[in-house]
C-alpha cells in the first residue's frame, strides 16, 4: 500500500492522482490518501502536481506494537539521518523519541533529525538523504510507512522564479494547480496537443511540457506571445522531452483560424479587472463585468468544439469565475450554458482563498 501526502488543495490532488494512476485513492486522513501496490504512483509520481510526497507501507501493527517495531525497522535502516512523523494518537513526545534513539544507538550511530514527530520540512529530508518513517492510523492499527519520494521543490522553485518572462497581470495562476490541470486533461498520456487560448506567460504550456504534451497557446497580447515563446524556448533547452510548441495571436473566440484541431484544451481565461476581499465595485458593475465574462466564455467554447479532437475523450480544463460579494453568489457562465454548447460536465472543484471575491471553479469538460 501506498501512501499520498496531498497538496494544499486536496479535492484536486485526489482527482489528479485518479486521473494519472487509474485508481481511486482512499482518503485516510484530510490530507493523506492510500492507493494499492498494483497502482502506477511511482511511475507518474514526477508528473505529479499536487502531492507532497509518497510513503510505502512497511508493516501493520497494534498501537502497542508500534513503537518496538519502529525500533527494529531503525536499527535496519542503513540511513544516518531519521525522522519519525506521527499521525496517530499514539504519544511519541519527544523524550519518547529521545529514549528511542538512545536504543537505536545502543546497536548502530544515528541522528534523529528533530525530536518533534510532524511536518518534517521536505527540502530538509531529500537534501539530507533521511529515511522517514511515518505512523498512520488504519481502522484500530497503525501503519508504519517509509518515505519512498518527495517532490523536488527546488525544481518547482527554479522554474517559477528564473523564467525569462514575468508579469504578474498574467502570470498568477501556480505551477502547481497549472500542473494539476493539465493532467486532468492529459491523464497521463505522452505527445497530445495541448492548446492554450489565453496564455499569458506559458505557465500552463511550460507544465504540459513537462508531462510529454505537444503544446499550442495564442493570447491577444503581443507582448504576452513574445514572452511565451521565450519561456517555453527556455523550458525546451532544459527538458529532454521531444516536445513542439506553436505560440501565436489571436482572439481566443477565433482560434480555429490558426490550428485546426487539438486534443486538450488546458486555460485560464481573462477573469475581468482585479478585485479585492472589500468588494470596491458597486454590485451592478460586477454584474455586468460577470455578463461581459458570460458572453465571452461561450464564444470561446462555441469555437473551441469546432478544435477538439473527435477521439473518445477530448478534454476542456478550463477556470471559470464566480463573485462572492456582501454575501451573494454572481455567477458567469452556467452548467446549462456548457451542456447547451455540447459539452458534458464531469466535475467543478472551487480553488480560492477564504473570504475571496473572485472564486476560480477549475471545471472539467468532454465534448459530448
């Protein structure tokens, strides 16, 4: 069995992780989900967008067990570092994990790397090659599993921070969630064409690259293209992936006249101007910003049925906004408009802050 330590936004991380593995994980804790051996976890886990890291269950034991079978799987572990990350009831204070280490010394030299037992910073045990071992709660058991991978956040970091191109108008959707995205969309599979119609800086076209996509984006900016094109070139020389990408302008309601056919289309959309938690427009100018929204949602999905793929399947992962203002819902665009166009609703998960104004539903479509 295996172990999922999710994201900030755990809805979507499941999602991704049934998307990518073909299983559906089961939710052991808020933020930690199991999927069988037989799972292909391992295999996807570096295409993964919103899981932390993955533990493999060693044993299962009764809580009084627990903590002699730790200290026989430490003693064997040819790791100098350890770290023990506790999710259980069972106390394991610090001078519980004190005295454990003094009995693991008694057999072999180790280094407990804090004697607090939860949230281990990541970067610490990759960097430091610790081998974790973490206690799960299985109906009236325990689990203990070990660390088997970890994301590499330095990646993340790197891309985010050091592409060539930034603006921050356009550039504020995570890599991570743009990840999560795409592989809604793809599911895993290498060399489909992934379309963009809003752009921006190529956060979404650079995260399907990474996962084995051809990519195609278009934005009505200028400047938006050039920069693009200047990303994506950047995460070409440092993916050996044999990937293409096409970056053009264009009016995301006429993209057809550039490309005639795709088989995913991954985007955020232009939400309207930036608004802020206190609501500074008056309710009628943000329902008529929603309107304008609504109107431009459906001219772009109305174009892009005539672009996807007639393969079983074809895939629209697509942000649509909702207002939450003085304690009332404006909506854009509809489920009843959606299906109207020809598209089927699979899903609609709502990524925001608490107390938003602006709350993103990241809405799965297939052409019907």
């Amino acid at each position: 069995m295996y172990f999922a330590f999710l994201g900030h936004q755990p809805k979507l991380s499941l999602l991704e992780l049934q998307a990518l593995t073909g299983v559906e994980p089961v939710l052991v804790l808020p933020n930690i989900a199991s999927l069988p051996t037989s799972s292909t976890i391992i295999e996807v886990a570096d295409k993964l967008g919103g899981t932390s890291k993955i533990a493999e269950a060693v044993v299962e034991v009764s809580p009084s067990a627990t903590l002699d079978k730790l200290l026989e799987l430490i003693i064997a572990s040819p790791a100098k570092n350890i770290a023990l990350s506790n999710y259980t009831s069972l106390e394991t204070s610090p001078s519980v994990v004190r005295k454990l280490k003094e009995q693991v010394t008694a057999s072999r030299p180790v280094r407990f790397v804090s004697f607090l037992t939860r949230d281990h910073e990541l970067l610490m045990l990759k960097k430091k090659h610790v081998d974790e071992f973490s206690l799960i709660p299985l109906k009236n058991n325990i689990v203990i599993a070990k660390t088997v991978w970890i994301y590499d956040s330095l990646a993340w970091a790197f891309r985010d921070r050091r592409r060539p191109y930034q603006n921050i108008k356009k550039g504020m959707l995570p890599l991570k969630i743009a990840r999560l995205m795409v592989n809604l969309a793809v599911r895993g599979r290498e060399g489909l064409t992934v379309l963009d119609p809003f752009c921006g800086t190529g956060t979404i076209l650079a995260e399907a690259i990474l996962v084995g996509s051809n990519v195609v984006g278009s934005d009505q900016d200028p400047v938006a293209v050039r920069g693009s094109q200047e990303n994506l070139a950047w995460i070409k020389a440092k993916t050996p992936l044999e990937t293409n990408f096409q970056i053009f302008s264009a009016d995301a309601t006429h993209v057809d006249k550039n490309i005639s056919t795709v088989d995913c289309i991954v985007t955020e959309p232009y939400l309207g101007p930036l608004l802020d938690s206190r609501g500074s427009l008056p309710r009628q100018k943000v329902k008529d910003i929603a309107k304008g929204l609504e109107k431009l949602y459906r001219g772009a999905l109305k174009n892009w049925f005539k672009l996807l793929s007639t393969q079983p399947g074809s895939r629209v992962v697509i942000i649509i906004p909702e207002f939450h203002l003085e304690g009332q819902i404006i909506p854009t665009l509809s489920l009843d408009t959606i299906q109207a166009l020809g598209y089927n609703c699979l899903l609609s998960v709502a990524y925001n802050k608490p107390g938003a104004t602006v709350v993103r539903n990241i809405i799965v479509l297939e052409k019907s």
